[in-house]
C-alpha cells in the first residue's frame, strides 16, 4: 500500500475545517491591521536560501536539480521569497509596504512532535522602514494573532540584537567571530561559550558581564541598566506597545535568534503548553534584499509555526466545533426523487449548505447517515407532502418536525 | 539578481487578493454541495502518479531523490494523492466520501499562456458510488462553480467512454491497444488513427462509424442513437441535470479522456475565451484504489484549472473590485501619536481594517499614502480635536470631513 511520505501529513476533513478555521482568523487579522497577502513559488533557486541562511541550511533541504539543470529546492522559510519578489518586483511601491504569506514550507529533518518535514508558516514583513513605530506594528500584529486565535498563555520576549553585539566587541570579540559567539548564546550554551570567548582572551569579568546581559529579563524597567541607543529604541517599542494594547511582553536580552541578517529588534513568543520545543513565533528587524540583488533595505517581520500553535491551543484543551451542513434531503421513494434533486438545487443556490442521499436509502439509514454528515436538519420529501407542495423538515437536535411549503424553506431554514 | 523559476509565479497584493476571492468563492460552492475540504502533502512517493498516468509522466515529472535515496516527486494532479489518502486513513467513513481540495500542481513543460509549471487546481471527488445520481451531482458541482465565478461563456461536454470501448471491441480493435486508438481520438487524429485501425482490421466502414461516433454532440436527444447501458445511464444523468437546474450542457460522444482508468461517464468544461487551448474542467467516473493497494472503489470527480479560468474571466473583461482598507489613521504631531495608536487599535479589535501612519509624514504625503492603500477614510487625530475627546474623520470617496467622538468612531465606520 503506497503511504505518504515520511514527515508529512494527510489532513482529513475534520481537521482540515480547523485549520482553515484558524488560518482564516490569522488572515482576518493580518488585513485588519492593513497588511495584504502574497504568494511565492513551492520552489526557489537554491542560492536564495544559502545567501540567507548560510551553507550550513544546505543539510536540511529539499534540494534537487531540474530537468534544466538548474539547483532548485522547496524552500525551507518564507522570508528569503518575500524578499526576492520585492526585489525583483515591487521595489517602487510605495513605503512602507506591509505583507503576509501562508503556506507550506519543508526542512529534511527527523520528524518528532509538532516537527514535520512538511510544515505550515504564516508570516508577515513590514518593508522599508526601520523605527520603533514599525518594529512595535510587527509585535503587535503577531500578539493579535496569537490572541486572536485563543491560545491562553504565551509570552513574547523582546530584546535587540544590538546590546549584545556591542557588548561582545567591547570585550574585545572580533567582528568575524561575532556569529560563532552568538549562535551558542542563542541556545545558553554558556559551557560551550566560555572556552570560545577565553580563546579570544575575553577577560573572567567581561565574559560573566556578557552571560548576565543574556539574563536579563522583565519589564520595561529592566532597560534602565541598558546604556545606549539600543536601549533608547526598545524602551519607545515598549511604550507604544503599551499605548496599542499589547500585554504579555518581555523584555529579554538574551534572545539572539541565529541568523546574521539581524539588525536590531528580536523577538519570540513561546507557549508553555508545547514543554521544551515551546517556540511558537520568532522575528526582529533586518536587511536581506541587497544579498539578493537589490539595494539595502529596512525591514521587520516574523514567522509564526502554524503547526506549533494548532498544537500548543490543542494542549490547552481548547475545541473546535465542527460545522456539519445545513440539510440533507432524504426522497421516501424514486417516484419522488426528481423533487428531491429540485429541493437540494434551490437550497444550494440560497448558500444553504445542502446534501442529498445518493444511494437509493431506506429512510432509517439516510437517517444514520444525516447524523453522520452532522446535517443541522433533515428534509423529507414524500408523496403525501408534496401533494400540499411541502416537505417535512426535522430540526436533528431537537427532533422536532414541521411541515413546511417548499416556496418557504430557505426562509425557514436561514 | 535572484530571479523566481522559470514557469513560476509571484503573486503580488492585488492579484493575489482577487485570487483568495476567486478560490474562497469556490470554497464556498463546494461546502454548498456538502463536499468537505482536504489536503495532502505537495510531494510524493512518484511510483503513486506512474501508477495512476503511466511512465510517460515521468517526463513531465518534478521527480528527484530526497536524502534518504527515496524517489519523490512534486504531485502532477492531486487525484492520485486523494485516493492514496481514502485507501490509508478513510476508506471505513460512511459512503459516499464527497471531498474536495485546492493547491499546487507542477509540471516540468513548456511555460506558455495560461500554462505554468507551478499551476492551481480545484479539484472534488465524490467516493464509493457509481451510479448517474452521483455522476450528476459531480457535473453539478462543476457547473455551479463555473456559475459562481461569473465565468460568462462555457460550454460542459458530457460523454461516456463506453460506448467508444464498446464500438472498439465491436469493430475488432484488440483490448490491449484500446488505449493506443483512444488517444488519437481524444485529440480527434483520425489520420493518425487510421492507418493504426486498418492496421488491426478494421473495416472502412466500421472506422467510418468510429469516427462519427466521436463526432456525435448535440442535446439529450442524441442519445437515441446510442444503444445500450450507456446510452440510458446517460440519459438518466442528463435528467437528473435538467431537474438540478443544470443548463449549457451538450452530449458528446467524442469526450475520451486521456486515461486509462476512467471507468464511464466523462466530462470536459472549456470556455472559448481562451481560444485554441480552452479546456477548463475534466473529470469523470473511475476506479483508482485498487491501484494503490486498497479495494476498487467507485469514484467519480473532477479538476478546474484555477490559472486557466481566471485567464478565461479576464480574457471576458470581468473586473475584480479590490477592496482597500477601511480606516487610515494620521497623527498630526508626534505630540499626539500615542493617542493615534490607541484610536488604531481600537478600531483593529473591532475588526475594521486599519492602517497607522509609521513614517512621520506630514499630513499631504499621509493622503497621498492614504490614497495609495485605499483607505476608505482618513482619521486625522489632532491636539484641538482630542480636546473634545474626538477625531476628524474623512471620507476619501465623497471628501466629507466628520467631527467625531473616539467614543462613536467604531460605530460612526461600521
């Protein structure tokens, strides 16, 4: 029996309702706040990802040659496409210009809980700009996403990738091993950090100033320890945050997130409902489009793993209730079936959702399979009604039954 | 400069805008119908699309090798995934399975008009039935697909692709190169069938009614010629159409098919805006489980081309209204920023679709930005205004300006 394959997944049609439920409470979102969607292609040229990512993301890719010969891979994250298209396409828009894409990306990596190979990302970049105002827009439509979908508790942990990177050179950490550095305080490997940090004769007193700094958590208070420009930004971040609404924020020096193509603000939101593998949303303000060809450009965004949150609201306990159809028509003989077929038409031409019985069945198990198909009623359609040009409509949760004119259904059943 | 690949496509705000209208319009005929949504991974093992179209697809195959030396490939169509699905995780649900899904197909072939290498399809299947009921309810979906996407010219062509085997096998063509005539004349090469007919046999004078045959088009009553089972299921189907209110369908003998295992009715929409290449619907009745390892199942189904028929509705002159946003919100100093980012927020809980300006800009360039997003109103948050707890509110279409409380602006926008 051939399976899907390894890491990816079916959606059957219960779960599927959930997840374009919740994918279209995020687009709802996303256009409230002004930003409009986009598409890229499953594809890209596989260059795009490794002058994002580094060579290091070539061991997680789907990559291949087409029958062209050209290196493609499905892309792994969406940022690096939005990117490129405004490169190569929307450049002269008018700034800043503010976008969302949703859909499927794909990591060749081992498969565990809430990991898959093919996974789902929505993600949002505000395009030309780079000030508080911007970077607060970005965090505050991720927190109204993540509200707005109902997932009780999360935090997001705002920090800059600045303070640390000036730390790090006033100790004395050369430019060119700045990433090495970051990428093991990323994750607080602090064991792994400090032979790195000696070698480059990083004094005992500058380095544990450094893994304090990566420490620092709490309110906007926490910032009056920050000397700085870096300092100065985050704390206007956090006002208008406040200004807008949105609870729930850390301040957090110690995210770093991995990537070099950070400039200032850094963000996460996790979810402790998810236990270790809690990350749920990441982003900060950057630059990529002059790695792809066109001139440098501010920007700020995110991505939010829409598996990791359908998972974490999942742990939460919250439900989701399924929609069932609105009526099924179920004729008592053939004789009667050509009215049936009339009756289903005209409730579909009204938007009503409508199934009909297309097996021949015996009123019992077109019953049975009403329930099955959670129709909210059931339409009879039998020679003595029709006679009065009606039917009978049996309301299925509370069993009650009316005799109603087919010139009234769609009134009745709206 | 990274360019998107080659037969791909960026979808930019305003395109991709009338594109989720388009699909959410088919979404919403399909749930109409009873059909619940489902999707499957973008690749798969490729034995899955040899089995269903033979080897030749291969050549039109993105098919590689992914890290663990299995052979995959990006789906071609999205029948054979539906199936393989039905056979591993849906085959004991109550009968019929009336499912539908949407998303990407790839074809490695010669980009044109209309054709791409990353295309979109619309696809539904209705399972474990055959009979002309659900044979009917397929075409009626179809149909009202069509009709709700405002497509104004098209014509459904309806088939049944035994009475061509049956007329093959009548004149003495050979079972197993039944399929080798039948592609010449799907594509109506009678002069490439000929010599292949004589070849086996055949008499002048059956190839002449084979090729009649193929040529037979007209209303239900051409099905008077056509004697046997398949000339009454067809007749049952088309009224059963009529009663379903089902109109600008013809019967055409002539409809073949490409595939093998198309089992009886078959069918084909085209709109004759796009000319030569104007097919926009196919599908019919087939078995395809037990190739993939399950119980033959009865199916029947059908895929629109999302690229083809939104091409074909342009190509008719149709517009798409875009739909802007609803409020754009100007401070008129920095002095009053915060309070613009309350008003902003505010309205966004409410679910009216607003946009902040993030740049500074001095109020004609905020209009003009204004303008640039569509913003349906302007709200101008002033010092003198907030004095009075209220806001200036233009209305960008009739120029009005409203002095309005912050208090009613949610209700003064709805």
């Amino acid at each position: 029996m051939i399976q899907k394959p390894r890491g990816t997944r079916d959606f059957l049609p219960d779960e599927m309702e959930r997840r374009r439920h919740y994918e279209g409470v995020l687009r709802h979102i996303a256009r409230t706040f002004g930003f409009r969607e986009i598409a890229t292609p499953i594809f890209e040229e596989t260059e795009l990802f490794v002058l994002r990512s580094g060579p290091n993301i070539l061991n997680e890719l789907y990559a291949f040659k087409d029958k062209g010969d050209r290196d493609i891979a499905l892309r792994p994250e969406m940022t690096a496409p939005a990117i490129r298209m405004f490169v190569n396409g929307m450049s002269n828009e008018p700034k800043p210009i503010k976008i969302f894409y949703f859909g499927q990306c794909f990591r060749y990596e081992r498969p565990q809980s809430g990991r898959y190979r093919e996974f789902f990302q929505f993600g949002a970049e505000l395009i030309g700009n780079k000030n508080p105002e911007s970077d607060a827009e970005i965090i505050a439509l991720a927190a109204s996403m993540i509200e707005a979908l109902g997932l009780r508790e999360y935090r997001i942990r705002i920090g800059h990738i600045g303070v640390l990177r000036q730390k790090l050179a006033d100790a004395g950490v050369p430019k060119e091993r700045t990433a090495e550095v970051l990428q093991k305080l990323d994750k607080k490997l602090y064991d792994e950090a400090e032979p790195i940090l000696m070698d480059m004769g990083v004094s005992d007193l500058a380095r544990q100033e450094i893994f304090d700094l990566t420490e620092t958590v709490g309110g906007k208070d926490v910032l009056s320890e920050v000397p700085g420009e870096a300092g100065e930004y985050l704390r206007s971040v956090a006002e208008i945050l406040e200004r807008m609404g949105v609870r729930d924020i850390d301040i957090d020096l110690g995210v770093v997130r991995g990537l070099d193509y950070y400039t200032g603000m850094v963000f996460e939101a996790e979810a402790p409902a998810l236990g270790a593998e809690k990350q749920i949303c990441g982003g900060g303000s950057y630059t990529l489009s002059e790695l792809f060809g066109g001139e440098q450009v501010f920007s700020t965004g995110f991505a939010i793993g829409f598996d990791r949150i359908l998972l974490a609201m999942e742990k939460e306990g919250t439900q989701y209730e399924l929609r069932g159809i609105d009526a099924y028509v179920v004729p008592t003989s053939d004789i009667v079936r050509g009215e049936a077929y009339s009756v289903v038409s005209m409730l579909r031409e009204a938007g009503i959702s409508s199934d009909i019985d297309l097996m021949g069945r015996k009123m019992a198990k077109a019953m049975k399979h009403a329930s099955a198909v959670r129709a909210g009623n059931v339409i009879i359609v039998g020679e003595k009604e029709l006679s009065e040009d009606s039917v009978t409509v049996r309301n299925m949760s509370s069993g009650e039954q009316t005799l109603v004119k087919i010139s009234d259904i769609v009134r009745f059943l709206s």
